[in-house]
C-alpha cells in the first residue's frame, strides 16, 4: 500500500480549457487494460519538457525533443504503458515516428506537431500497430474532464493513480492547473520509469516555457529518489494553453507571474512525492532535509548520499534506529573537506548525534519512536555555511525485490 496516499477523486481535477484527453484500451502488453493516452491541445497552446539525462534515452524521448527542437506548434501527445520504446535502435525510432504520423494523419496534423511518450518494458519492440488502430477510439474518448482516467491510463507499476488539481486568481481570472503523474520504480529523475504531465489555461509568454518547466523540475521531480535508477524515459511535459481572461504573463518575477508560478509548483511537487509515496513496495515517506552546505549542490550530495544507501533504507524499512548509517552516508557524500565536529543530526524532534558524535541526551527508545512512523523527517546541519535542500525518498522493503523480480512476468 501507498504511503498515506490514495487515488484522487476524479470530481476535483479541474478540466482545463483547451485540453481534452482520451484513453482507451489498445493491447500494448496485456488485454483489458487502459495502456494508450491522447492529449489534444487547441492551436496557440505553448508547450515545454525537460527530459531524462540518462544517455541511453528512449526513442520518444529523442522525437520529443526533436519536435519541441524544432518550434513546432504542438498539437497533440500520445502516451502508451506496457513499452518503454527504449533500447530499440534505429527501428524504435522508427516505430516511434509512425505513432506521430498516424496520429497526425487522424487530426489532420503534420507529425512533428505530435509528441510520443512511452513507458514499460525495455528492449522490446512498441507495438505500433496496436497503439494505431487504438487511435480513432481514444481520440473518439477526448474530453476536458478525462484527467482520471488519464492518470490510470500511464501506469505501470503504480499501485494508485497520482493526480492533483488547484486553482488561483489571476487578475480578474481564475487560473487552473491540473496535472498527473505516473512512477513507482527506477526513480530518480534527472531532467530535467516516471512521465508527469501538467496543464495550465494561463496566458503566458512561450518564450517563458522552457525556464519556467526546468525551475519546476528542479525544484519537483529533480528532488526525489526512490531506487537511484534514472529511466530512460523519464519526461515532464508543460502546456499552457492561453484560453484564461487575464492579461498575458510576460515576467515570472511579475506578481502575476509568481502566482502561477507557485501554482504549478504546487502541483508539481504533489505529483513528485505522489510517486515516492508509491514507490515500490515503500512503507515510510522520508524528507531528507541538509542545511549549513556552502551550496545547495553539496547539500543535495549529502541528501542522495543518505537516500540511495541501501543500509540506511533498510534500516527505515525495519524501523531500527541504527542512525549511525546516517552519519556514514553524510562522509561519503564526496565532500571532502567535511569537518565531522561540525555535524549536527536530527530525527524528528529527537537531537541524534552533535559535534559529529552522539547527542549524549539521546535515548534509543526516542529514535524507534520515531523510526516507527510512516513519515520521518532526517535533518542534517553541515556547519559550513548559509545553503539548504530537501529531498523526498522511501524505504527499500522485501516488496521491492519481488516486485522487479517479477516484473516481466
């Protein structure tokens, strides 16, 4: 079960004026299942992603970006689970452009105004045929109330659907931002397997796109971890589709520019713990909060340091207050010219270790206490300056191993 997280109440995701989207069920690995997304975007929508860095990316990954690249007015986008469409060589790139060239020939499009996202199983063939004939009924299924079905549609390994909806007034106007997500496992992002994808009726300046997703990215999905593993797929998708009554947006720093802003901020990192949350067989949600770091690179160097150590996750898992781990991850974070008597360690409320040893007040009993809940917050103070970062990961539970063990099964 997800951490302290349920499916979303398809009633409170705002449709947003100028998206409708359909899901239908095509077949791409297993009958009976809702595996292909359309989003169709009226013209003058602006469009922006930040994308994995992973090297070996996924073909729709290289066709988005080359499409985006390129300035096109983008129209439409097609989402399908069961297939990574990654680690397929020149014919995934093919069969990638044929699901933009038979989407574009059902709307009357070019390709290029198309963007394909795929999410799955690597090194298997996508299934184009499949996702093709799926099309007219998924398109047939558009409307701007479709968000549920929508966050179902792009799962894989999730166990709930993760969607998050708000609302602001801008001017005379109220402003909508709906978005949602999919990621469970192979999680960490580095943009900017894990797709998110938020809409906004905003009227703002396309020139503004590209900076204002990365900030989102950096400040959402770039700040959680759940395995380490970056996808190869990983994609963040913005659109703003200009149908609001509010004067245009030309500054993010304008007041009405840093309303939005913190709007989909909002969102954005709702559906970023949403999927730590339900990583794969987690149980504990934990903040990993580093303060005191000379800058905000070496605090998120100390913070992955103690998110991807297998000792101290397990430890979380086990509830065992075997804090020491953290200390141990903290020196191996690669700073080195760390001053170990400078270290301070939170638990929660409980004051773990200072000066680099242990709190000679803490007890035992009060980290169990708190190892013991399904949400910790880990604080650790570096005593070497002004900068701060947090990051969100989980636990590595027994149900991990089964769940990527039997993943193609």
């Amino acid at each position: 079960m997800p951490v302290n997280l349920s499916a979303p109440d398809a009633s409170s995701l705002h449709p947003v004026p100028g998206v409708r989207i359909g899901v239908t069920q095509a077949g791409v690995r297993k009958a009976d299942r809702k595996d292909l997304t359309v989003f169709l975007l009226d013209e003058g929508a602006a469009v922006a992603g930040v994308f994995t860095r992973n090297r070996f990316c996924a073909a729709p990954v290289q066709i988005c970006r080359e499409h985006l690249g390129k300035g096109a007015a983008i129209r439409a986008m097609v989402i399908n689970t069961g297939n990574a469409n990654a680690g397929t060589g020149a014919d995934g790139l093919a069969r990638a452009n044929a699901t933009c060239e038979a989407m574009a020939r059902e709307l009357g499009l070019s390709a290029s105004q198309v963007l394909p996202f795929s999410t799955g199983v690597i090194m298997e063939p996508l299934p184009v045929e499949r996702i093709a004939a799926g099309l007219p009924a998924a398109i047939a299924d558009a409307r701007p109330d479709n968000w549920g079905n929508a966050a179902q549609g792009i799962m894989t390994t999730d166990t709930v659907p993760k969607a998050c909806s708000t609302q602001v007034k801008i001017g005379d106007a109220l402003v909508t931002v709906t978005g949602i997500s999919k990621g469970a496992g192979m999680i960490r992002p580095n943009m900017a397997t894990m797709l998110s994808f938020v809409a906004t009726d905003a009227k703002i300046a396309p020139e503004l796109m590209n900076g204002l997703v990365r900030e989102l990215a950096d400040q959402s999905f770039n700040r959680i971890t759940i395995d380490g593993d970056t996808s190869t797929n990983d994609s963040f998708v913005l659109i703003a589709s200009q149908k609001a009554g509010h004067a245009p947006i030309a500054s993010l720093e304008s007041e009405q520019g840093r309303l939005l802003k913190a709007a989909l901020l909002e969102v954005a990192q709702k559906l970023s713990q949403a999927i730590v949350r339900d990583g794969e067989g987690a149980t504990k949600f934990i903040t990993l909060r580093v303060e005191g770091g000379r800058s905000s690179q070496e605090c998120r160097l100390v913070a992955y340091a103690i998110a991807h150590s297998p000792l101290v996750k397990t430890a979380f898992f086990a509830s065992d207050p075997n804090l020491g781990r953290i200390l141990a991850a903290v020196g191996y974070a690669g700073i080195e010219d760390l001053d170990q008597t400078r270290i301070e360690l939170f638990l929660d409320d409980v004051h773990v270790a200072t000066q680099g040893g242990r709190n000679p007040s803490y007890r035992e009993e009060d980290g169990q206490r708190v190892m013991k809940q399904s949400e910790i917050t880990v604080r650790v103070l570096l005593g070497r300056g002004d900068a701060a970062d947090t990051v969100w990961t989980c636990d590595l539970s027994h149900d991990y191993v089964s769940i990527n063990a039997d993943y193609r099964s």
